[in-house]
C-alpha cells in the first residue's frame, strides 16, 4: 500500500507536468485555446502520442480525429478494452485541466497497472477525444459522437467561421471522413468508459472532499424569454403611463432563482439579460433573459421549466407586455452504469472515504459515450470552483487519490469478470 | 376672435412648413442631427435669419453662437423685453420639433403682433439657443447659461471628440469667446421668458388635452449602482454555492419601480442594467444598475434616493454581494414663475379650457434661464408622446392654439405691466 502511494504521488507529479506542457500547445499566443483539427492539436497530439507510446501503447488516430493508445496487459482478449479519457480540445482563453487531465491520468493509470505487470481480462485504452467543446463548429462533442456512432454524414458539412467543413477539417488533419463508420465501437466491446474530470464547480471542495462519483449528467433546457413595451423618456412618462418590462424581467429572475432553491437538485440560472436600448435615461422597450435549467430527473426540469414559462406569461399579461418564447436547446439526463458507479464508490472508499455521490451539470464525453457503453465519471476537486478559466486547477494530492482509485477500481472490475 | 383664430391658423401651417426647412438642416446625410456650431447649425442660423428679418426683427449672433431677433412694437422700452424661444441644436437621429418648435412659434408670435401693430411696453425677442441638448462637447445648455452668466471661462476649454475645443468651435463659427460676459442678461432686463416646447410625454395625449402649462422642471438624481458575486457555471454550481447578483438587481428593479408608483409625482427609472459576463451558461458575476429619480419637490426625491440606496444595500449584505453605488448627476428642481404660470394658464383657459398644470421631467433651457428671469413654459401635446425620435410629432391645430394663446398672454402681461 506505501507503494502504491508513493507510485501514484509520483505519477501524479508527471500529470501536473504533463497538463503544464499541454497548456502551451494553443491556436493563440499569450492564452490557451486548442480547437478541433488546428495546428495546436496536432501538436498536442505528438505529445500525447510520445508519453502512450513510452508507456507502452500503440497509438492510432481515428476517422474523428479522435486520439487512442492501446494498452494490451498480459493475457488480456484484445477485442474486449476499458476505456478511459476525456477530450483535447479546449474552450477560448481556458485552463489546462478540463478534458487534458482525464486523458492524461488514463496514461498513468496504463504505467501504473504497466508497473504491476498483473494480467488483466481486456484491453485497456486511452482516448483523448477531438473535439468536446463546441468552439470552431459551435456543434459540441464531434469525437465522442463519432465513437457512439451518431455523428451522421449531414454534420460533416456544417462550417467553421472560415467556411471550411468538418469534413475538410478532418481532411486536412490526416483523417479520412469517408471512414467515420469505422469510428464506432463494436457493441459490446467497451465493458466501460470512465472518465476522469475536473468538477468545475464549488461542491467537493465546500464538503472538504478529494473526490466525487458521478451518478448522473443532469439534463438541460436552454431558451430565451423577450418582453417588449413601449419605451419612452425617463423623465417625461408618468408612471401610470409606462409599460415597463424590465421590472417584469425582475420579478421572473427573482422567480427563477427561487424555484431553484426550492426544489432539490434544480439549478436555474438567468445568466444573460439584454435591456433595449439599456440607457439610463430612457425606459427601456423591449428586456430579452435566458434561462438554463438542469436536473438529473427530466419529469422534474420539464414542470419546472413549464411552471417559470407560465409565470412569465402570466407576468406579460399582468403588465400588458408581449412576450414571445425561443427554446433554444432540450436534452434529457443521462445516468450513468449504476454497476460502474457503485464499484467506482468502493475504490473511493476503499482508498479514502466514502465518496460524495453528485449529479454532473456540465455536459461532458461521458454522457454520449453512456448511450452505447457501460460509463463512470470520477470528479476531482475544483479549488475554487474554477473552470472554463485560466485560474482553473486541480491539487496534486487529488491526482494521486484519482489515480490509486481508478487503479483499484480496474482490479477489482477484473477481478468481478 | 374669429380673424384671430384664423391668422394663428395660417401662422401655424407656416411654423410646420418651416419645422420641416429646418429639419433638412443636418450634419449628417438621412437622418437629422445638429450640433453646437456646425455646418448645419450655420444653415439653420441662415433660415431663421430670413425669417426673423421678414417679420420686422432686427437679428444679431450673441459670443456663444444664440440668435437673436428683435422686435420693437410702437411704444416699446427697448432696455426691457419679453423673451421667447427655445433651442436650435438636436440629439442625434433627432425628431423635427424638440427646441426648434419654440423657435419658430416665437417668430410666429411677432408676426401676430406685428400684424394687430399694436402698442407693447418692451421689446419682444426671439432666442434659437445654440445648445441645449450637450451632444458635442457631452455638456448641455450652453446657450442659455450664458444667457444666464453661468457659463464659466474653464468650460470652454472642454473639447469635442475630435480635439476641438467649445472656444475653438465658436471661434470657427465666428463668434467671440472671449465677449462672453456680454451674452449675460442685464438684471431686471428681461420681464418673462416664454418657452413654447412639445411635451415630449404621454400625458397630453392621455387627457386629451391640447396644452400644458408647466409648474416647475423636476429635479432629477443619477446614479449606477453594481452589485459583485462570485460568477461561476450554470450547470455545476448548486443553488446554496451561488452568489448571483441578477435576481438582486432583479428585486431592486421592481423595487424601484413600486417606490415610484406609491409616491405622487415621482418618476423612477431602471433604464440600463448590464450583466458581466451576460452568458446564458455563466452564473451573473457583476451586475450594475442605473437609477434616474425626478421629482418637483427636492425633499422628496431625496428621501425616494436614500429609501432605495438602503434597499440596495440591504439587499447586497443578505445576499453576500460586494456593492458601490456610483453617483453622477443631481440637479435641483426649479419652479416657474408663479405669476406667469397663472397668466399662461388664464390665457389657456380663456382660448380653450383650464389647462393641465404639470412637472416638466425633462430638463429645458426655462430651467436655466429662471434662475435670472422669470420663467414660464408652454408645452404642446405630444403625439405617441415620442421624442428625440424622427417621428417626434406636434398637431398643427395644437400650434395653432399655442400661438392664439402666446399672443393672448402678451397682451395680458402688458396690460398689468
């Protein structure tokens, strides 16, 4: 057991390192921004391919772009493989953890089980996803799409700012798009993707808490709500005379905000408010507010969501305001292998305590890879609560932890099949 | 009676036609902006020059760039005169009225007294003040403080966006900075000043009811105030770990408006609110507020101010926020001339009907000018109570009784005087 830890302090130095480095490789100087098939990402992708390939990994680039070594321990069925990873590509101006670090601690978890030389029933990889993020085709998740088999032919001819396709990206990184059925997974040749990944919110570390098991990706409704009056001048309309709609808007995000409180597990956020013409001295004429709600149940989400949208008619009318209603995005939750999720609660606890048990907010590779594949998320710790940031961060200490879990978590899968 | 009603008719359809003249009179091509000293302002000047001089007036350009006709009637003292008049300058993508009406029916209101050539004990004069709206130099009435004599020497050295200086622009425009203090009235020279001026609100309209007679010009306060959170992810930050500025902007906003529905004559206004980052995924980290009180009593205003300042800060410590309140603007109330508003609304009265007697919201050159004279003005109802707006209207009807009514008001002045 001394060993094992001071194996994975020792690896989880080189992850530190290794997402350091990483952080350098951008499509702009003085910040991090790695977009899908971009000069960064091949650079990325020489690295990642060395630290696999030292690690004993034979390494091939997918049809998507997407990154993957392979990792044969002895006496292991090669058509059968654990899978572990995140994505690559980042957000504008972000930080060096989300996504790099799940790909980075699959490497480590390969050189230590590599160490141990044990025999293992399958295959294990890692995979560094191609594109998460949604940036340069403002379309998320194009890797692990590819892997689920649902990336269809249509998507590949949607274009980046500059006018060049998916398809054309791919092309010019070296990838063949013609081939992208040979993306997809076998059926039943993934006995489990687990994805290792900053929490990128305040929760672990409020509860003091190293870890955390994902049991669910929240599902998500995102729409816009416009009121419009009449406007007019600040000084010379009497109040009786005003069709205001910025106070409605008021009374709505107030309403928001509550009925999150309200209901466990609900998370309901005005983060946009448009105020036309937003001058101090004239009332405004027309307050556009988005709205984003997420919850683990979609029963749940769906009422509430129906219950704010009713209020925010109710609150025209009241005012004699118009309103008008743009639903912008709808996906439903995505629970994760109830199997998977308590031996990962073991591992945690076995190695450190029982693990905070959480329903993921942020959408990530995990919850398409969950519709074809048996999947976990392990969450580390957000000093902070930072992401999406260049202050993001993850403590050393957390990465060792991660990695003894994820280790004991794959002998004791062996050891169950 | 009859004669009278219908020279002020045909007054009235030339006071249109020339509102119309004068708004092709622009700096910019399209649309109709006209600022202190510009090109327009010269071709403006040209017009009403010709105007003025075919009705009798002898027309002059004081230092800070004001025209002025004078017009002696038989009999005239011409050390005192009645002063009529309004502002030639315009906001940007301007309507054709605001300011310039008062103009025009000043030149009008000669024309009537020219014609009945009857005795006057002081001069009339017509004023196009060269700035009221503070568009070019961000600063307003500089026409009608230096009327006042309270255009002091340091504001002349403020400069416009291109580097040019109010001095200079005066200067080019052919005036002499440096004879300021001759702009400023003698004391006791002027009896009345008399500011015909569209509403610029709804409240005419809404009592259908032709003219206002106006009390007092609000005093007015404007502040911002921001509130700081902690920003943060929409999907991964549990409703108890937020801080979110927004819905206490929200609860503020709908506090300021019922503040001011519950107070007699108070004007409230939210007009600009700005959220940072204004992400519809982002948890709100920053949001700020402008607040624009009027009223025509000081005390109250100021009570309604500290009322909601208070608020906003208890708001911000229940809330865990940061809070700064930024103060910009205070200006107090100021009366009209008590005497002059009883003429103006007998003479109201006697042409059409008592009179709505009403706060002026809005800031006007009467404002400036009652400080050295006293004061009264005359507002015409507003169409859609739109202004600084090309479809800024005024009813040719309502101009007509506006000039019936002038011109009544006159000759009551003069027979008291």
């Amino acid at each position: 057991m001394v060993n094992e830890r001071s194996l994975s302090q020792r690896l989880a130095a080189d992850v530190m390192q290794r997402c350091d480095v990483l952080g350098r490789c951008s499509d702009e100087p003085g910040r991090l921004t790695r977009t899908f098939c971009s000069v960064a990402m091949r650079d990325a992708h020489r690295l990642v391919t060395g630290w696999m390939e030292a690690a004993g990994m034979s390494v091939r680039i997918d049809a998507a772009g997407n990154l993957i070594g392979n990792y044969l321990p002895p006496e292991s069925n090669p058509q059968r493989r654990v899978l572990i990873g995140s994505h690559l590509d980042t957000v504008a101006d972000a930080g060096r953890y989300d996504g790099i670090l799940g790909v980075v601690m699959g490497i480590a978890v390969v050189e230590a089980l590599r160490e141990s030389n044990q025999s293992l029933p399958w295959a294990i990889e890692v995979i560094g996803f191609s594109e998460e993020e949604g940036v340069r085709f403002r379309t998320p998740f194009i890797g692990s799409r590819a892997l689920a088999g649902t990336l269809d032919a249509g998507m590949l001819t949607l274009c980046d700012d500059t006018g060049v396709s998916i398809s054309q990206a791919l092309d010019h990184f070296g990838c063949d798009p013609h081939a992208m059925d040979a993306c997809s997974a076998t059926p039943g040749s993934i006995v489990a993707y687990l994805e290792p990944h900053i929490e990128q919110g305040p929760l672990l570390e409020s509860l003091d808490e190293p870890l955390g098991v994902v049991t669910a990706i929240a599902g998500q409704t995102r729409l816009t709500v416009e009121w419009a009056g009449e406007g007019g001048h600040a000084g010379t309309a009497p109040m009786n005379l005003r069709n205001d709609p910025l106070p409605i808007a008021g009374r709505w995000a107030v309403a928001v905000e509550e009925a999150a409180r309200s209901t466990p597990g609900l998370v309901a956020t005005v983060g946009r408010l448009s105020v036309d013409p937003n001058v101090p001295n004239c009332i405004p004429r027309c307050v556009t507010a988005s709205l984003d709600v997420r919850h683990q149940e979609d029963a749940v989400r769906i009422a509430a969501v129906d219950k704010l949208l009713t209020l925010a008619d109710e609150l025209a009318r009241g005012a004699n305001l118009a309103m008008r209603i743009e639903r912008q995005h709808e996906h439903s939750a995505v629970a994760m292998d109830p199997r998977l999720v308590e031996g990962l609660a073991k591992s945690v606890a076995s190695c450190t305590g029982d693990p905070q048990r959480m329903v993921s907010g942020a959408g990530h590779d995990a919850g398409v890879v969950a519709t074809v594949a048996p999947t976990a998320m392990l969450f580390l710790r957000s000093p902070g609560g930072v992401s999406h940031h260049p202050a993001e961060a993850v403590q050393e200490s957390d990465v060792a932890l991660g990695l003894q879990v994820l280790v004991h978590f794959i002998h004791a899968l062996a050891s169950e099949a």
